[in-house]
C-alpha cells in the first residue's frame, strides 16, 4: 500500500481531470489525500476521496489575466499571479506532507511553489499537467500559438525560431519568481522555463493523441496516460429526454476568465435556429444577464455527461476539460479562445477534424452561428477523434505511472541540464 499526496491549484479544471485516476489508485488499495479549491473538498469526500482545502492564502490571490487588454499583458499576469501563489502554495504543501506522511507527491503543474517544495523533498514527485504538453519535439508547433504543424525545412526553421521566443517570453514573466521560490527551497535556478519539465521524476499529462501532437522524440520520464472525464455527480435533468430539436451545449469557463461575450453572442447566434441551447455559467458570471427564453435554457451547473450524449454540438471557450469530455463523446466543438492554454487545445482539435476554430476578434452573431453549422457537418470527423482519445489508458494508465512511480522505478531525472531547451 503506498500512500499518494495530490496537490492541486485552486481550479476545479484541474482537480476534476484527475478524479478517475485517483479512483482507481483507492480500487487497488492505496491512500490517497488531495489539497485542492475548498468548493471540491465535499465533492471528493462523497466520492470516497480523502481531501482537504488548500490554505486559504493561496485562493486569495487572484488570477487577473482577465483585465488584460494585449496577449502579451495576459500572458505575463497570469504567470506572475500563479508564482505568487508558491509564496503559500509551497509552505502549505510542506504542511500536508507532515500531516499525511506520503510516500509519493502528485503536484499540479500550476502549483508552481509546491511544485518547488516537492523537488525539493526526498520524495518520489510526478508533475500532474491537465492539458496539451508544452514541451519541444520534432514536429511540434511553438507553444502558445495555435499554430498548424509544419513539415519540411521551412517548418524545421519556423519551430526552432518560434521555441526560441516562446522560451524568452514565457521565461521573462515566469523565471524571476520562479527562480525566487527554488533560491529559497535551496535549489539550483533554471535556465529556461523548460528546465520545470525536466526537474521532475515523472510528467503525468491527461491527454493523448489527437489532443496530443504524435510525439515520437518524448523523453522517458514523460507519460501520455490520455483524457479521463469526470463529472460532480448531480441528478440528471428530466428535460433532456423531451423530444424536440438537438442540444447545443454552451459553456464559458469554471474559474472566471471574462469570456462572457460567448455567452451572450451564443444566445444571440442560436435563439431562432432549430436546435435546443443549454447555456451553463458558473456562479462567478452571476448569469451575465442572461436568462432562460424560447430555445434558450441558462443553468448554473448541469454535469457534461448527462448533456453531451444529446448534443449535436459544443461551443466553448476551449478549456481543456469540456474539450476533453466533447471530444470523448464525439461531440464536435466550436471553440473561441480567450487565452491561456486554449489555443493550443482549439489548434488540436481543429487538426483532429473534430472541430471548428473561432478567433474572439471574430466573435459575432454571423461569424458564430456558420461556426456552429460548420461543426455539426463534422460528427464523423469527431467520432474518430474520439476512438483515439479513448485508446489512450485514461484512469488504469494513470495508476499504472503513479504506482510504479512509488515503487521506485524509472531513473531520477532532478536538476538535469536545460536538455528540451536545445
């Protein structure tokens, strides 16, 4: 019996994901505890999860990517806020360790002070990343862009130049607070905003192909263990099985990322076509303004699971956990995204045939509603995008890893050189 520690940001995108994977670490007979946002502490607990909440310092800092008025901006206060985090994140992580006595730590790859306090630990660690991998490779397109592959010499010099400055951007507004937390933790500094992803015993990424480039150069300790979909368990709602046109499910983003514009052009797109709009927003968007009419049904919560089955289409702000749930259900997307990690997983889908990609400069009545019309000609194209995802491992996979990881195999590959940095 091992005993797993998991750390998470305070984000329900990133504690839900994992919720699969750690099922089926307690099926086999290990302990397992997780830190995480306290709206999710009941919710695991139901599930036969034991969890607490992260300290209360960690959610009070806020994340303003939001106020950003250039990518750049949002880019550089959005890591900035997240680093400021480790200040409380790292400490609370050293507090649940003396707690809890683990013998493996499972880190979210955004908690970036306990990610510092876990390497710096005797501890077997695993970076856990609920998204696409943001790591170099032959074939991969610059993180951050959305950018389409590209072979041949020209794609060869576009990559290598585009790595380049996607490591300078990244590592301006990330390494000087990064470096500050792992000064303090003892350990050496890194060099490259890369380095993060060698600095680990092992790399958990929840996805695979096609949400994953094809990789053929991925480093050892790097496991692609594929999507593991998850819902907050809630009574199915009695109107899904009416008869009546298909359902479109719109969704903006779980933790407020000011991207209510796609809620109110989704409602403005679709209120007269022949579909049914199931519009969900979390209680952070207070409803946007926007209330229940004609075809238009606006909820707060409605698990993805009951809705997906019924959908002819998703539209979307592109966050890796509705993305991931669609694409798992054959469920072509319209994804408009509004920053962070979303175009890339837009880019992904796109590529995969099973979806249609909406610039938010772009973003109107017109422009959204061709989108929508555009998808749902693409379910065959989703379909088969969903058969990969779902050969992937998921929840049996992720055990697997983390397992063999407590059981001490694998090389230690802490403080290596800058090697996915070349």
């Amino acid at each position: 019996m091992t005993r797993f520690l998991v750390y998470t940001a305070p984000a329900t995108g990133h504690v839900v994901p994992l919720v699969p994977g750690l099922l089926e670490l307690r099926r086999r007979g290990h302990e397992v505890h997780v830190r995480t946002l306290p709206a999710m502490v009941g919710p695991l607990r139901a599930a036969g999860i034991s969890a607490d909440a992260v300290d209360h310092r960690v959610t009070a800092v806020e994340v303003t990517d939001f106020r950003a008025t250039s990518d750049t901006e949002r880019l550089r206060s959005g890591q900035v806020d997240l680093v400021r985090r480790g200040e409380f994140d790292g400490p609370d992580l050293d507090a649940a360790i003396a707690e809890h006595r683990p013998d493996v730590l499972l880190v979210d790859s955004i908690a970036y002070g306990a990610q510092t306090r876990a390497q710096a630990s005797p501890l077997p660690t695993a970076m856990v990343l609920p998204s696409v991998l943001p790591v170099r490779g032959r074939g991969i397109p610059p993180y951050g862009l959305g950018l389409k592959p590209m072979s041949g010499p020209l794609g060869r010099v576009r990559d290598a130049v585009g790595w380049k400055m996607v490591e300078r951007v990244f590592g301006k507004a990330m390494l000087p607070g990064l470096n500050g937390l792992r000064r303090a933790a003892g350990l050496p500094e890194f060099r490259s905003p890369l380095d993060q992803f060698t600095a680990q015993d092992a790399v958990i990424v929840l996805t695979g192909e096609p949400l994953e480039y094809p990789r053929t150069d991925l480093p050892a300790h790097v496991h692609l263990v594929g999507a593991q979909p998850w819902d907050l368990p809630a009574e199915r709602p009695a109107y899904l099985d009416e008869p009546g046109d298909p359902w479109v499910l719109v969704t903006c983003s779980t933790d407020y990322q000011g991207d209510e514009d796609l809620a109110r052009v989704a409602v403005e797109a679709l209120r007269d076509q022949p579909v049914r709009v199931l519009l969900t927003l979390a209680e952070a968007y207070d409803g946007a303004g926007l209330a229940s009419a004609g075809n238009i049904r606006v909820e707060r919560f409605v698990p993805h699971g009951h809705v997906l089955p019924h959908c002819a289409a998703v539209v979307t702000h592109g966050g890796f956990g509705i993305v991931s749930k669609a694409m798992a259900a054959g469920v072509p997307s319209v994804i408009v995204p509004f920053g962070r990690d979303q175009p890339e997983i837009a880019r992904r889908v796109s590529e995969a045939g099973a979806g249609v990609t909406l610039r938010p400069k772009d973003l109107d009545a017109r422009s959204l509603r061709v989108a929508v019309e555009r998808a749902r000609a693409m379910t065959a194209g989703a379909q088969a995008a969903a058969a990969t995802l779902r050969a992937g491992g998921g929840a049996t996979r992720f055990a697997d890893v983390a397992v063999a990881l407590g059981a001490g195999e694998g090389e230690r590959v802490r403080a290596t050189p800058s090697e996915l940095a070349r």
